[in-house]
C-alpha cells in the first residue's frame, strides 16, 4: 500500500512537471510568435518612414524653389517701390485721375499682408511638427526592441496577459525614454494581442493575426497635439504658390499706377489723397520687406527639412 502511494505521489509529480513544462513551452512559443509580429510591423514601418520621408523631401524641394521665386519677385518689387517713392510728386499732381489704380492696389496689399500672416505663422507650426515628429524613430526602436530581445518578448506577453495596461506601456517604453506610449485593446485569450500608441502611429500586434487579421497592423491618428508634418507642409507651399501668384500681380498694378506719372493731363492735388497714397507707398515697402524676409525663413527651413530626410 505504501508503495503503491509512492507510485501515486510520483505519477502526480510527473504530471505537474510536464503541465508546468507544457506551459513554460506555451509562453515561450508565443513570446516567439509577438517577436516574429514585432518584426513584421517593422518591416511594415520601415517602407512607410522611407516612403513619407521622400514625399517630405521633394515636396520641401518645391517649397524650396517658391520660396526662391518669392525672393527674385521682391527684388522686382523693391525696384518698383523705388521708382514710386521718385514718382511721388507727379503721381500727387494726378490724383485724381488715380482712384481706381489706388483702390485695386489696397485690395491686393490686403490680400497680400493676409497670406504673408498666415504664412509667417504656419511656418514655425511646421517646423515643430517636424522636430517633434519622433513616432516613427521611438517606434521603430521599440519594435526592434521587442523582435530582437527574447526576454523583453516574454516580459510583454504577462504584462498583456495580465492586462495591465501600465505595465505593457512600461516594457514598451524600456531602453526608450522619454516617449509617451498610450495602450488600447488587449483581447481576452491564450493568445497575446495589444494595439498601443507612439506619436501619431498606431500599433497592434497579435500573435494570432488579430490585427485586422493579420500578425500586425499600422495606422495613423493625427491629433492637434501632433500635427502631421507633410499636411502642414503641403499648406505652406499652397500659401507660397499664392503668395508669388499675388506678389505678380501687385507688381503688375505698381507698373500700371507709374504709367500714370508719365502721361499729360491736368495737375490735380487733393492733400487727402495725397496722404492715402503716401500710406500705401509704405505699405507696399512694408509687404516687399515681409516677403523678403518669408523668402529667407522658407530656404532655411526647407534645407533643414531636406538634410533630415
């Protein structure tokens, strides 16, 4: 009897230990299948970052050259600013002959100081969109991190296991500080399945293709905290293009208004008028220093952007 409870007491032993054995298997087996997951989404994110990073690049190359384009266009209009301020005193002489031509060209600087405003203050926005763009290098150091470290895998799947959303967010976060890492789902199951946050990119990975059914899955979710920098990017250059198309324009409308102050006709003076045109004269010096200046800004800020991407 004593020997057959020895028997007993060993076969219940060898149990536990090949259940115990089966489990640490299990665990093994899918902290395995989330780190050949983690490899997939980041071959996935790897095309997508070269992918943005060369539409970045070529579309700050044409913001580039409208930028420059704005510049050869201010130094017109500087010239034509001179030759107005000459033309002062004959211009007075015929002012009356001249409401038209002044009332079309306030109406351009107005249209012109608009887009110079909206430029002036969209293209700092974007220039911190870009230097706080880090989801997709946190990313990808994190999924390498998870693909390539055995222990790391593992210590994922009991944070995701025992849904513990702070501690997922912990394991994630290890090796890469100072990055916000926000977790989502986490389905119920013997598989290991989470979806988490960096930046404006969304991750899933599952171990058993619960990611849109696949192993993995990335997305995007912009937000105002994080602005997608080639959205703010394509704004800007459409602001650049309207600025050269106006700045022609207003040019085009300074040449009609000195084409006045050489043709004959009666001398008229009006001290008012005088005094509106006057004002406009220093308005138009004023926008053709802004558009100088937004020249200068935009070549800058399009060669920072071409040497990181």
């Amino acid at each position: 009897m004593k020997r057959k409870g020895i028997h007993l007491g060993a076969g219940f032993l060898g149990l536990v230990l090949v259940t115990a054995g089966a489990a640490i298997q299990a665990q093994a087996d899918t902290a395995d299948a989330l780190r050949d997951a983690a490899s997939i989404a980041l071959q996935k994110l790897d095309q997508s970052v070269a992918k943005e990073s060369a539409t970045l690049n070529k579309d700050a190359h044409a913001t580039r050259d409208l930028g420059v384009q704005l510049n050869a266009i201010a130094e017109q209009s500087a010239l034509l600013h001179d030759r107005l301020k000459n033309k002062k005193s004959e211009l007075e002489q015929k002012i009356g002959e001249l409401d038209e031509q002044i009332k079309k060209l306030k109406e351009q600087t107005d249209k012109l100081a608009e887009i110079f405003d909206k430029m002036t203050k969209l293209l700092p926005e974007f220039m911190n969109a870009v230097a706080s763009d880090q989801g997709s290098e946190a990313s990808q150091r994190i999924l390498a991190g998870i693909s390539q470290d055995q222990v790391k895998a593992a210590r994922l799947v009991d944070a995701i296991k025992g849904r513990n959303p702070d501690e997922v967010s912990s394991v994630l976060r290890r090796g890469v500080e100072g990055v916000r890492v926000q977790v989502g789902e986490m389905p119920v199951g013997e598989e290991a399945t989470v979806s988490f946050r960096v930046g404006n990119l969304v991750h899933c990975l599952s171990t058993s293709k619960r990611c849109r059914g696949a192993a993995s899955s990335l997305g995007k979710a912009p937000s105002r905290d994080a602005p997608e920098p080639d959205a703010l990017l394509k704004q800007l250059h459409g602001l650049a293009t309207a600025a050269n198309r106006e700045t022609v324009t207003c040019n085009k409308q300074i040449e009609e208004l000195l084409a006045k102050a050489t043709t004959g006709g009666p001398f008229v003076t009006d001290a008012n008028r005088a005094a509106d045109l006057q004002r406009l004269i220093a308005r138009l010096a004023t926008l053709q220093s802004n558009a100088s200046q937004l020249s200068r800004d935009i070549a800058a800020a399009m060669d920072r952007v071409i040497r990181r991407t």
